[in-house]
C-alpha cells in the first residue's frame, strides 16, 4: 500500500466517529489505525513500532447501551412479530446466487404477482447466473402472499424469495 493510500485511510478515520481500522494485506502484513487511545494519542501502525500523531478530530461522544433485559425484551418482540407474519406461508428459496427477475423480458408480464395461485411446477421466476437465465419452478402450490425481492435485485442461496399460503 502507498503513502497516499495510507495518509487516506488516517484522513477517514480522523473525521469519521470509528475508533479503530484494521486492514489485513495477503502476506500477513497489517495496517492498524487507533483513535483516542487511553494515553489521549492517536495511533497508526503498518508492521512497525507505533508513531504517535496528536488527534485533530473531536472525541467521539458515547454511545448509549441498551440493558441486557431491554436488548432480550427486543429481541423476543421482533421475533415474535416476525414468527407471526410468516409461521402460517411456506417460504420459496432461491436455489442459487444470482440476480432475481420476475419476468422473462422486461415488456413481458411478471411470472406471478401477490394472490395469485401456483402449481406445483409452475415457473416463478428467474435467476441468472454467469450470463445463464435459469427457470425457478415452484415445488408447492398455493397463493402467493408475498414477493420479498425486487425485479432485478442481487440474491443470495438459500434467501426467500416468496410466502406462500398453502392450499
């Protein structure tokens, strides 16, 4: 890494709210970058004894925390608010990484929209993969409840892509 691109990561740093940045290099060598350290001194490391460089950036204010029983008390809501709204539809996966189209052309209509029926083996939407348009067909039929994607949006394996309310 060059001077520039160093003297870069300690400007980002100093005007940013983050306290610390680690960059790791293939070879094992690393680049640490310290802000407010206990001693008052910033501090910018690359393999080598630190080198102490006086801050110009404000002290970053704390950060409240919530209590263990208000982040348990969160946590219990938003699942069970989650468990509610898709405990009763059957999820459709995507079956591989790719970008997600519901429909074949973008002047065609979508494969489905939400309240349609599908079919066990009805296509449902595609993904393309590595420039390769691949057909998602559906292994359950019922109502479509939900889309969770937008048309040409980037999906991971194993996302929902649909709710479906069995028949």
């Amino acid at each position: 890494m060059n001077r520039q691109k160093i003297e870069e990561l300690i400007e980002l740093v100093e005007k940013s709210d983050i306290a610390e940045l680690e960059v790791h290099f293939f070879g094992g060598r690393k680049i640490v970058i310290r802000k407010n350290t206990p001693g008052g001194n910033d501090t910018y490391l690359m393999n080598a004894p630190p080198t102490h460089v006086q801050p110009n950036a404000p002290i970053p204010q704390p950060i409240p925390v919530p209590t263990h029983q208000e982040t348990e008390k969160s946590a219990t809501s938003t699942e069970q608010s989650e468990t509610d709204n898709t405990s009763k539809f059957t999820e459709i996966k995507a079956p591989m990484v790719g970008t997600f189209y519901r429909k074949p052309s973008p002047d065609s209509p979508p494969y489905v929209n939400i309240g349609e029926h599908i079919t066990v083996g009805q296509v449902i939407c595609l993904i393309e993969a590595m420039k390769l348009f691949n057909e998602v067909k559906s292994e359950v039929s019922g109502t479509i409840k939900n889309i969770l994607l937008e048309d040409a949006s980037p999906v991971e394996f194993g996302q929902i892509i649909f709710l479906v309310e069995l028949d």
